[in-house]
C-alpha cells in the first residue's frame, strides 16, 4: 500500500490555507468524495453492539441498533478529524485555518452492529448469541444450531461475521484544495486514523483493522 511521506501531506496543508477563508470553497453544490471502507476488525467492544435490555453486567453495551451504529460513528470520525488537526498544527496552521478546513469536510460512517442476546437469558429459539470476555465480544454462538450447552461450554464459538467487523463510509470535502488531494493522501489521512485507534484504548480490537480509499 502506497504511504504517502509526512512533508507532502503538511506541504498540501499549508497550501489550502489560501482556501480556508472561503474563497477556496467550491461552487454550490459541488462536492468531492472519497469512500472509506475498514476492514479486518479483530474483536467487537461491547459498545459496538447491542442489546434489546440494559445489562449491568456491561454497563457501556448500547441498547439500541442505532445507539451503537451512532458509537461507531462517533469514533472514527473523531479519530479521522483529530488526524487532520494533528496535521495542521504540525504544519503551524492557526486554529481558525485549521477549524475552517475541517468545516469543510464531512465524514459519514455506515456500520451495522451485531445484536447480542446474553447467552444465560436466552432459549432454544433464539438467534446467534455474542460470547463477551471482558468487555470484548470474542465470537458468536448459534444456541438454535448449537444447542445451550454447546455454547455455555464454549465448544462450539464462531467467528463474528463480517459485516460486523467492516466500517464504511465517505469523505465529502467542499474546499477546492482537498478536493483535488490523490487517493494517496485520502489514504495517508485514514492510515493514520487506524493507527491512532490501534494505539488508543481501542487497541486491541483495532491492530488488525486496514483501511481503503476509493472513488473520486
């Protein structure tokens, strides 16, 4: 995968200051976008899934679909516009420049949570079920395929599907500098994000994670 050096990224940041005032911001109605797909997630923090029930024994798992959806969200575009700010005040941009590019970006996650059932409240007809190691959602146990004791024993853990382990989404910029930035600078920005998750307290969920940009 193609890096892209730290100096080019700070250069195209000192650039779009010309940009940031407002002049640089494309006509109306015009955007550029990028697509952001990450791949590879190891585990599942309990705040990336839910429950139909509040659990004590898990005091931050969602109790909605949308309330974990919205976690993800929350988290990476955060991460995504910290590396952007980290970049800018690398590069001696002022807060109001630095604020005023990230104005311009917009960064929507799409991600769909795993629904857990607590394995010792279920019954025989119910769906997959999360099997939860400190905090962590481990893999996932089918008690109508597998049967409660089968799961209980933890003889028969499966892999948490995929579409729980892939965050997607887009970068939508309206400055007319980032909008012309390559695919290789997208891709610097969003290594960097995943980076920053695999080193911050969601670590070990994340080191494995890899990040792709595409489209224009």
């Amino acid at each position: 995968m193609e890096r892209l050096p730290t100096d080019t990224l700070m250069i195209s940041l000192l650039i779009t200051i010309s940009a940031a005032s407002g002049c640089g911001v494309m006509p109306a109605g015009q955007a550029s976008t990028r697509t952001l797909t990450v791949t590879g997630i190891a585990t599942l923090p309990v705040a990336m899934v839910y429950v139909d029930k509040f659990d004590a024994r898990f005091s931050s798992i969602a109790t909605s679909r949308e309330g974990a959806a919205g976690f993800v969200s929350r988290l990476v575009m955060q991460t995504i516009l910290n590396v952007l700010d980290d970049q800018g005040r690398s590069a001696l941009l002022p807060d109001a420049v630095i604020s005023a590019i990230l104005n311009q970006l917009t960064v929507r996650i799409t991600y769909e949570p795993l629904q857990c059932k607590m394995i010792l409240l279920v019954d025989m007809k119910v769906e997959p079920n999360c099997i939860i190691v400190e905090n962590t959602v481990t893999g996932i146990c089918n008690v109508k395929q597998d049967g409660m004791n089968g799961c209980l024993n933890g003889n028969v853990v499966e892999a948490i599907p995929s579409k729980h382990t892939t965050i997607s989404g887009t970068l939508t910029t309206t400055n007319n500098i980032m909008a012309n930035w390559s695919t290789a600078m997208w891709q610097n920005v969003v290594n960097r994000a995943v980076r920053m998750l695999a080193s911050g307290p969601f670590r070990s969920h994340f080191f494995t994670a890899v990040a792709t940009v595409g489209g224009n």
